[in-house]
C-alpha cells in the first residue's frame, strides 16, 4: 500500500467511507449472544468518519452480525453517519437486515456510550481519543467484545485506565483489538515473520510527514466545550497531538519489531505554520529521540506542513541488514535483497482486524488482546509529545505512573474545559524550557 494512503484515503479506495464522535468468560454462543439466532448484536460509539468506515468494515464481515445502536455526542453527526451507513449498503455488498439502529437505540450526549454499550455484545469505541478509556472501561465492565481505534488515550492517566482494565478484559477473556491496522496487513506480517534476517535491530527511524487535516471552523452560539469537541484535533484532551493520534502507527511498528517499548525519550517541535487560534494548542512538528533499555535509539519525526516532504513509512537497521517497512522488503547492508513481498498478497488491513475479530467472537474463541501494546504505544507517543514541549528527558515509567490528566473535570456542554482561551481566542501553547512535568 502506497505509504500516502492515509486509512481515510484506503477506506474511500475500497468504498467504505462514509460522514469523530461523540462478563463472565465466554462459554459458549448460545450463552453470549443476546440476540436470537446467534446474532452478534453492535453497537457504535462514535459517528464521525472514522465511526462510519468501521461500522461498514464491522458489517461487511461474513459472520451474523447486526448493528443495533448508535452513540453520539452530537446528533447531527449521528444522523450522517446512519445515512452514510445506510446509503452504502448495496455498494458494500450488505443486506439491510443487517442495520436495525431504531430511533430509540440512537443515543446522543455524553452518557450516550453507556446506553449503546448495553445493547451490544461487540462495541467499536471511534471517538476522539481522548474518551477513549473512559468507553472501554465500560465496556469491559460490561462484558463487552471491543474494537477500538488508535490511540487509545492522550494522556498517562488515560494510559493507566486502559492497562487496568486490558487486565479484566484478559480475565473475563474479552476479545479486544486495537485500529494499529499494519499489525493486521500481510505485507508488515510477512516482515515481522523475516526479520531475524537483519539479526539484532540496533536503530530505527520512522516517519509521518504530511501536509495535515482538516479544521473546523468557530461557530456562531458554540460553547468552549461543544467547540473543542468538533476541532478536536487540535486540543490534547481529545486529541494528543498528531505526534500520538497519527504518528503511533509507525511508533507501534518499531515498538512490534522490537518487542520493546522505550525507556525515555527526548526531542524537540514547535509550530512554525500553525499558528493561528483555530489550531488549538499543537504543534506542527515534532522529533524525538526514543532510548530503549537495549542502546537502541528510534528516531522520529512527525510533520504537518504543506509543500514539504510527504513520509509515512519506517525503516530498521540491524546487524546483518534493514528493513524497509512501506516498501516491504529485506535488504543486506550491500543492499542485496533478502526478502520481498508480493504485494499481490496484499490485503486491506482495516477490514482484516474486522474479520479476524468477529470470527474469533463467533467461534467463541479468545484470541486478541490488543490493548496492552496498544496503550504501551500510544504511551510512547505521549512521551514524545511531553518531551518536545518541555524539552526535558522523559521517562516512560515514570510519565506512566505519574497521574497527569487532561481530561476535565465536569463533562457537560456549559462546562469549561481545562484550556481555554485568552481575551484574543488564542490558547497557551508549550514552550520549551518553560513548560515543566517535573515527573525526572
């Protein structure tokens, strides 16, 4: 898959896009499935794009599967994804019995999850990030299957909940997967199962340099809250940066072919184009340094400038040879190649973590566990994040157990997040040197 092709992008190529928001163990199917005839009931949460493409992904598999609830923040951005749904059931191969979302089983608000969760016996947790702990925590509590988008936090205290409740999820053998979807794409498969072919990985590099995404615009009548929430890219509760909510998928790849997370991280990043108030309080550029306990060093570079460089891709080096990930080939240090794959035996990665999931569920058979490496890769893109802001060294333990929280304290659309802006609109930005976690 060309390294350009964004999941948005791949979900358009193959017609899944669409209109980001807001138990005991497993036994037998007769005993889970709250549905007659073995159905496995879905519920969504979260109904933006991403929210639309993953249902679709969700229905198209070939096991009997139903989507019975929606949960939005907004109501207008549910009623585009049920059209968008809808509307692309005949293109996508779908029956239409297999979409029964009643008025009564469409939620909105920020209780909304709670109810839809409740319905289901497989949720898909696509909102902004940052709600995403507090979702999967209910749905683990509730004895739910889950598929989760990428990251699956922005903040250490986020990261906590999730390791928390992978562990209850591992108890009640709770499938979990995690959208980290190059874990899930034959061509990564194929180099992970070869990479002994480079011997021992000494260095890497890994890369997510575009011109960025899109913005939504203030309002007329919008609260700071219900603002935030529809530009959520651009505030760290909802979002965690790009250098988390995009870069994490080269980030996991390196951690995967490692079979290691880093122990510290330093780097630096800034805005140098993004700076008007619309872009909240993230900056356009980041690189860091990661350490892992070995003497390995990844470093990485994440980019939002248009009419610079395009990279989305990841290479490591090791003693015999390198792995060149987006091209999907092994090569020697004298640049011979050692393996190749075919990308005819390519597949689509985003529909395969659906398939893979949902036959697990209807085979009644415990077999992802997503959640542990997911939250350890989303940590290392925080740590990264809190590294180019205060530009200090950043431990990974102790950023994990340091309890620093983003998130506010009162969920409601008259309440005040915890960034707000000045008198001009704009909000405080991090300045290295100035901006201390005091957690080293």
């Amino acid at each position: 898959m060309d390294h350009k092709t964004s999941r948005r992008k791949f979900v358009q190529q193959t017609g899944l896009l669409a209109g980001g928001l807001v138990a005991a163990p497993l036994v037998s199917n007769a005993n889970f499935f709250s549905g007659s005839a073995g159905i496995i009931k879905i519920a969504l949460i979260g109904c933006g794009g991403r929210g639309t493409g993953a249902a679709i992904q969700a229905l198209s598999t070939s096991q009997n599967v139903q989507l019975v609830a929606m949960a939005d923040a907004f109501r207008d951005r549910l009623d585009d994804c049920y059209k968008s749904i809808t509307g692309n059931l005949a293109e996508s191969g779908i029956n239409a019995s297999k979409v029964n979302v009643t008025e009564e089983r469409k939620f909105t608000g920020f209780d909304a999850y709670e109810k839809a969760i409740a319905l289901a016996d497989v949720v898909l947790l696509t909102t902004p990030p940052g709600f995403r702990p507090v979702h999967f925590e209910a749905a683990v509590k509730q004895g739910k299957h889950v598929f989760m988008e990428k990251p699956v936090a922005t903040d250490p205290a986020g990261i906590k909940k999730v390791l928390d409740m992978a562990q209850v999820a591992q108890q009640k053998k709770l499938n979990v997967v995690v959208g980290l979807q190059r874990r899930y794409q034959n061509s990564y498969r194929a180099l992970f199962k070869n990479k002994e072919l480079i011997g021992d990985i000494t260095s890497a590099q890994a890369w997510w340099n575009n011109d960025g995404v899109w913005v939504r615009e203030r309002q007329p009548g919008q609260t700071e809250m219900e603002y935030q929430m529809r530009n959520w890219y651009y505030f760290n509760w909802l979002c965690g940066d790009h250098i988390v909510e995009q870069h994490v998928h080269n980030i996991d790849v390196v951690n995967w072919f490692k079979n290691a997370y880093p122990v510290k991280a330093q780097g630096l990043g800034g805005r140098q184009v993004r700076t008007d108030k619309k872009y909240g309080e993230i900056y356009d550029h980041h690189f860091v340094e990661f350490h892992y306990a070995d003497g390995s060093i990844l470093n990485s570079q994440c980019r939002h400038i248009p009419r610079t460089m395009s990279k989305v891709d990841e290479l490591l080096i090791g003693t015999k040879g390198k792995i060149y990930g987006d091209a999907a080939v092994i090569k020697d240090h004298r640049g011979n190649t050692l393996f190749a794959f075919d990308k005819k035996g390519e597949n689509n990665p985003y529909q395969a973590e659906h398939d893979e999931l949902f036959a697990a569920v209807a085979k009644g058979e415990y077999k992802f566990w997503d959640a542990e490496y997911g939250a350890k890769s989303t940590l290392t893109g925080i740590i990264g994040r809190m590294a180019t802001y205060s530009g200090e060294v950043i431990d990974f333990e102790k950023a994990l157990n340091s309890g620093i929280d983003l998130m506010p304290k009162k969920f409601s659309f008259d309440a005040d997040p915890l960034i707000m802006p000045d008198a001009n609109g704009m909000y405080a930005i991090a300045t290295p040197g100035r901006t201390r976690y005091n957690i080293s």
